[in-house]
C-alpha cells in the first residue's frame, strides 16, 4: 500500500514539474518573439523588392528600358539595356529583348509575341562593307582632286617649281567637295544599316522568332520560328513566311513575299494584301488592351508579405 501510493505521489510530482517547465519556456518564447517583433523595424531606404522572383526591367549602365504609357508588355516579358517600346506596342508573353550591345525599338503600334528573342551585335556586315567602300571613295576622291588640280592649274604635280594659283586651287576643292557630298549620299543610300534592332511601325512578329541587329521597315509580317539574321532589311509592305530564314546582309524588296532557309523570293503582294498587313497589327494592338488591363504592374504576391508583416507586428 505504502509502495503504490509512492508511486503516485512519484507520478504526480514528475507530471506537475512537467507542465510549469512547459508554461515557463512557452513564457520566455512568447517574450522573446515580442521583443524581436518590436525590435524591428524598417529603414527608410530598404529596397522595395519585387517577390514576382523575376525582373521586368534590367537596367544595364546607363542604360534602363523606356516604355510608353498606353505600351503592354506582359509580366514576364525581359527587357534590358537599350530598349524602347513605343505608344501602342505590344510585348507578349516570355519575349526577351536583350539590348546590352546595341538598340533595340519597337514603333509604334507594333507586336512582338510569345517566345520571340530579340537582340543586337556590335556590328554587322554591312557596317564593315561600309568600310571598305568608304575606303574606296577616299582613294578615288584623292585620284580626283588630284587630277582636279592639275587640269586647273596646268602644272605638272611632281615639279616643286610649279606654284598653283589660289583660285585654281579653290575651285578644284570645291569640285572635289562637290563629288564628295554626292559620292557619300549615295553610298548612304545603298548602304550603311546600322548594328542596332529596328522594328518599325505596324510590324507584326510571330511567336518564337529571332531577330539580331536587322531593319524591320513599316508594315510587314514576319511568321512564326523565323530568323533574321545580321544585317539583314525588310522592307516595307514585305511578307516574310512561317519558318524562313534570311542570311546576314540580305535585303527583301518591298510588296513581295518571301518563304524558305534560306529565304527566297515566292511571288509579289496583290495591293489587298498590302492593305490586310496594317489591319492584323491594328487589331493585335485592340487586343492587348484587353490584357493590359487585367495584369497589374506588379504580382500580388506583395498582399501575402504584407500580411505575414502584419502577423508578426512589423510596420508595412
């Protein structure tokens, strides 16, 4: 008798000690948790973070993305470096616009959809083509002016007796500078695309599509899985098919269509379908309004921090 009644003594003792252990420690870690809570707070020039766990906008330097106000571009589009989206672009789902080399623009009304990879080199061909033919031009300038001033002054060039008259020598200067100005607007014109991404206005991109430092000119359609390489120029009222590939410095004429890799000419554009390209842009362009106002600029991921702030007694 007296052995169980020790043992239940023993039992309640053990059990009581128990519970005020609990009670105490549960005491001390509700004081510690108070006392970190208010011991935090938050500085005045904390980084907002953006909990989305991807960036927008990358800004590169100097550089940061310029997007127009009525532009959509969607939430996990990436846009670094030197790219501007202008009024009424639209920028769609998983699109990469990487302008860490050169610029990158899309005009106006225009739409880079899904999965399109957008970039820009240091230089392209016809910047270097454009070297050598300006070399050219200066040699042959020189042979001219040269000639010029022998024909005005009617000496002989290699006779250090011979003084040319100053109005003999102005005369051939300008003339030279005369070539010169001609010379140059016309090589400009034939030449001289520079390295940078230009996707001018009502310009349609088909998903998955990859442009590296080409001219897009207004109004044209590039189909789906297609790759513009370096150099390369589209000009205006132009069809490019689903799947084409143009090489690097190949130029596709206006109002004709273009398919195959590498890309050929196929046929020449009726006026009507001239008249459709602007339309799929314009109405691409109505589309993306409907997007544009269900994304909000950022996720609302945010609603949930601020809650679990609030939990815990910190000052959102």
């Amino acid at each position: 008798m007296a052995t169980a009644l020790a043992r239940i003594a023993r039992k309640s003792l053990t059990t009581t000690t128990a519970l005020s252990l609990n009670r105490h420690f549960a005491t001390e870690t509700a004081a510690a948790a108070t006392a970190s809570s208010k011991s935090i707070t938050p500085s005045a020039d904390r980084v907002k973070w953006d909990y989305r766990g991807q960036r927008q906008i990358i800004p590169l330097g100097q550089w940061l993305p310029k997007i127009a106000v009525d532009a959509y571009v969607a939430p996990n589009v990436v846009l670094a470096g030197q790219v501007t989206v202008y009024d009424g672009a639209s920028v769609w789902n998983g699109a990469v616009l990487r302008g860490d080399l050169n610029k990158i623009t899309v005009g106006f009304c225009s739409n880079v959809q899904e999965r399109c990879v957008v970039h820009a080199a240091w230089n392209s061909p016809t910047e270097f083509r454009d070297l050598i033919v300006e070399f050219e031009a200066i040699s042959v300038l020189g042979i001219l002016l040269a000639a010029c001033h022998q024909k005005y002054c009617n000496v002989d060039m290699y006779n250090e007796n011979d003084v040319c008259n100053d109005i003999n020598l102005t005369k051939s200067l300008l003339y030279a500078l005369h070539l010169l100005y001609f010379g140059w607007l016309s090589l400009s014109r034939r030449l001289g695309l520079p390295a940078e991404t230009s996707i001018e206005r009502y310009v349609t991109i088909g998903a998955y599509s990859l442009l590296r430092s080409c001219t897009v000119e207004p109004e044209c359609i590039i189909g789906q899985h297609s790759i513009l390489m370096e150099g390369s120029l589209l000009e205006t009222h132009s069809i490019l098919e689903a799947g084409s590939v143009v090489p690097p410095g190949r130029r596709i004429p206006t109002g004709e269509l273009w398919a195959g890799n590498p890309a050929r000419f196929v046929r020449t554009l009726t006026h009507e379908e001239t008249l459709e390209i602007p339309k799929l842009a314009v109405a691409i362009n109505d589309l993306s309004k409907t997007h544009f106002s269900e994304f909000l600029p950022y996720s609302t991921v945010y609603l949930e921090v601020e809650k679990l702030k609030k939990k815990l007694g910190i000052n959102v």
